[in-house]
C-alpha cells in the first residue's frame, strides 16, 4: 500500500511538471499569460507551413518557426540564462553567436562567394540605384521615431527596409536586442513577399513605355576586374564608415576568395557547408528570440508595418530614380531595374525580370537588375554601418 | 522628430556619397582592360544563320530558343550577344531510324 501511494506520488509530481498541466494552471495567470504561448505556437506553425507548402524563404524561414516553436513550449527553458547550478539551455549558447555578432557576418561570406558582382563592374551606375533604394530604410527610420521609437530601436527596425536579413539581424543584435525576433520576422516575411508587394508600386511608378526599354547588352567584364572590385570596396568602404567592416569586410573576402580563383576550396566551403552550418544556427536562435512575452506586443504590430512601409519606399524611390537615370540616359535605363535595389537578392531581380517581361516578351533584364540588386546589399551594408556610429556602444 | 529628419539627411548623403566614389573607382576599372576589348571587336557584327533540315518548331518558346542560341554562339565566338543576329534556325530532326522509333513508341505506349 505505502508502495502504491509512493509510486502515485511520484506520477503526480512528474505530471505537475509537465507542460500541459502548467499551461492549464497558468492559462490566464497574470504576468505569465500562457494562452500567448499557445498563440505563439499557432503563429510558429503557420510559418512552418508557409515555409514548406508555400516554400516563403523555407531556409531560413523553416529553423526560424521551428526556433520560435521551441521557445514558446513551456518550461522548455532552451533560451535559459545559466545561473546557479543550472547551465542553461542550449539556444542560449547557440545565440551567442548572433549576440556577439558573429553569425551574420558569416553568412555575408557566403553571399560574397554566391554573388556575382561583374553587372555591377560592368555598369557601375547602378551603385546609385542601389543607393536610392536605402531611402527606405531612413523613411521607416523617421517613421519609428515619429511614433515614439527609441532612436537605436528605430534604427533597428529601419534596417528592415534594406531587405538583407543578416544585415537586419546584425544591426538588431548591437542595437535593440529585445526586438531582434520581430525585426528579423518582418525582415525575412518581406523578403519572401517582395513578388508581391513589388510588381503594384513598379507599375504604378512607371509608364508602359519606359517598362518596355530594352537595355544594351553588358560588356564582358575581365577576371583582373572582378579580383580588384572586392578589394578596392573594402578599401574605400571601411575607410568611410569604418563601422561596416564585419559585414561589408566578410562579404568582399567571400568574394575575393571565389574571383582569385586560387582558393576554390575555401570557396566552396564558404558557401555550402559554412554557410549552412551557421543559416541552421542563426534562423532557429533568431526564432528563439520570439518569446511570447516578447512577441506578442503592440510594438511587434508597429514594426510590422513600418517594416512594410520601408519596403514599399525603398522600392518606389529606386524606381523613381530610375525614372530620372532613363531620362538622363536619354531612354536607355529601364527605370524598373530600380526597384532590384532593395536586396533581396536575387528575388528583386526576378521581380523586375518577370515585370520587365510582361510588357515586352523579348526583353531580358535579369542581369541589368542584378547590378542594382548586389548593388545594394552593399548600400544596406552601408545604412547599417551609418546607424552602428551614430547610435552604436 | 527633428534627430530623424537629421539622420534621414545624413544617412542619405553618406550612403550616396560611400556609393558614387565607389562607382567612380569601379569605373576606371574599365581600362584595366581595354587593350583586350579591342580584340573583341575584331569579330564585330556577324550575321549568323544557323538552318538545318526538318521540321517546324512552335512559335511559343521561340524567343527563349533565340537567346539561348544567341549566347551560345557568343560564348563560342568570344564576343556579346549584341554583336550577333540570329536570323532562323531549325529543329534538328531525329538521327534515329523509323525502325527504332517504333519501337521505343511501342514500348511506352500507354495500357489503356
């Protein structure tokens, strides 16, 4: 009998222990809410779905929800900060990497191998395209603070408009940690959206004339040119706003070290197996941030839409000044390859690309929207390294 | 309001100014090789005409056929697609006999 009652007592402590019976206890609790847990976990699955029915970004979109699901079970305790004899749970370590600033500098040496940067040597003013497009971020920026952002929050969630999400994390984590999960999630939604909320503001801008121009051809860039690019921008880059060195820094090594020709290996280490290693890492930490007592606040609704709006001005003000480069260029500049300034690299292009192609079956922009579109990851890189010193420890 | 119309100026202006010098740089790059580009145009604007035998290709991904044909024959000849024009080409029609024809067809041919 006393073994009975023993072994009653032991289930019974297990199962007061289990999450089910915590959330029930603490469903409505004050200062825990636990029905935000259950919504939290809804919202994580249905980023899981859109990420693989739908494929939105299913690379990182995929570790990111699953991250936000870990989180958001109850007493999981994966983001645990270790105190006393308790060391801490595991996403807590792993999200050091992203806190110090490590992760997203090494995903941008990844890109720098991936990316070709001969559209932009080949035709280098579609720097100033790159460069307009950053006019999103400080709109949102502006925008943020006008409705009451700490200036380095608002710098955070301005950085949402360069749609480069390791340079939105990057920025978060130095400047507004607490907001890194909304910031990154609006970051990568849009980025996924960009075929969507692109094509209406393109053709809103532009005339179907000027959607119809079809651009030279580009000239052939030689190898001596693509060694020297990443080395002359780190140059110049890092000189001006030196604060942009982790990231503008790795991206031009990644780059240099494909274009030299001589470090295949270190490559194709780079952008494969490195660069997964670190995308599983960073999008399910980046997940982990999106506690529900984190997420589920009016400023994540704010960031949501000023991340919107960033993109919806980045993209009309590449546009725009496409509209002036195809003046002065006396019609020979696609205005629509402005919008591929924004990042999202290479969706922005394709984006042109496809709208180019509406209007004109034979027209074939891709590669005159990637010059814009490379173009500016490095502006956004830029905008970064400009907010870092303003507001930066 | 008046610190976000300021950064709004400034970060505007850097990232304009960080862009153009970057631009202006790459763009003497241009004459790194220009002695090479001068050989390129040894094989200026050539009309090419590529018709072989049989058959009638649809209309439909015609254009797509072209430029994939166009920078085939660049990427041959050394130069840009600019350079060319292509002016017809033909569907290759089947090496195989009739007799192997049959009998692959008789072999996929639907049960039902």
């Amino acid at each position: 009998m006393d073994f009975m009652s023993e072994l009653a007592r032991v289930i019974g402590g297990f199962i007061e222990k289990t999450g089910i019976v915590w959330t029930i206890n603490n469903l409505f609790a004050d200062d825990v809410w636990a029905i935000r847990n259950i919504i939290m976990i809804a919202v994580a699955l249905l980023l899981m779905y859109l990420a693989i029915k739908k494929k939105y970004e299913p690379l990182l979109l995929l570790p990111i929800s699953f991250g936000m699901l870990l989180v958001n079970l109850p007493l999981s305790g994966v983001m645990a900060e270790p105190h006393g004899d308790n060391i801490g749970g595991l996403l807590y370590y792993l999200f050091l990497g992203d806190e110090l600033g490590i992760f997203p500098p090494l995903i941008f040496l990844g890109v720098g191998v991936m990316t070709d940067f001969g559209p932009l040597i080949a035709n280098p003013k579609s720097f100033l395209l790159g460069a307009a497009a950053q006019f999103g971020i400080f709109i949102a920026f502006f925008g943020a603070i006008a409705i009451g952002f700490d200036p380095k929050i608002a710098a955070a969630i301005g950085i949402i408009g360069g749609a480069d999400g390791p340079t939105a994390i990057y920025t978060a984590t130095q400047l507004a940690k607490d907001y890194l999960g909304p910031i990154a999630v609006a970051a990568y939604s849009y980025m996924a959206l960009v075929p969507i909320i692109q094509p209406p503001i393109m053709r809103a801008l532009t005339t179907k004339k000027q959607r119809q121009v079809k651009m030279e051809q580009l000239r052939p860039v030689s190898q001596v040119e693509k060694v020297l690019f990443p080395i002359v921008v780190t140059i110049a880059v890092i000189l001006i706003v030196p604060s942009t060195a982790p990231l503008v820094g790795m991206l031009m090594f990644g780059n240099l070290i494909k274009a030299s020709g001589v470090t295949e290996k270190l490559a194709e280490t780079a952008s494969n197996s490195l660069m997964y290693i670190i995308t599983i890492f960073l999008g399910i930490t980046v997940g982990a941030t999106a506690s529900a007592d984190k997420f589920l606040t009016v400023d994540t609704l704010s960031i949501l839409a000023l991340g919107l709006v960033a993109f919806a001005c980045g993209t009309a003000a590449g546009v725009l000044f496409g509209k002036i480069m195809y003046k002065t260029s006396g019609g020979k500049i696609n205005p629509l390859i402005g919008a591929a300034g924004v990042s999202a690299v290479p969706m922005a292009a394709r984006v042109v690309q496809k709208v180019g192609q509406e209007e004109n079956p034979s027209n074939f922009l891709l590669m005159h929207a990637m010059g814009p579109n490379v173009a500016g990851v490095i502006g956004s890189a830029v905008a970064a390294g400009i907010f870092l010193m303003m507001y930066g420890g | 309001m008046k610190e976000g119309l300021i950064a709004l100026i400034c970060g505007m202006g850097i990232v304009f100014l960080v862009l153009i010098i970057i631009s202006a740089i790459i763009g003497l790059l241009k004459r790194v090789n220009k002695s090479k580009q001068e050989e390129v145009k040894a094989v200026d604007k050539i009309p090419t005409e590529i018709s072989q035998e049989d058959e009638e290709e649809d209309e439909e991904d015609d254009m797509e056929l072209v430029a994939v044909i166009t920078s085939a024959i660049a990427s041959s000849l050394n130069t840009t697609t600019d350079q060319l024009v292509v002016r017809s080409f033909r569907r290759v029609g089947h090496t195989q006999s009739k007799w192997n024809m049959t009998a692959r067809s008789d072999a996929t041919r639907s049960m039902y």
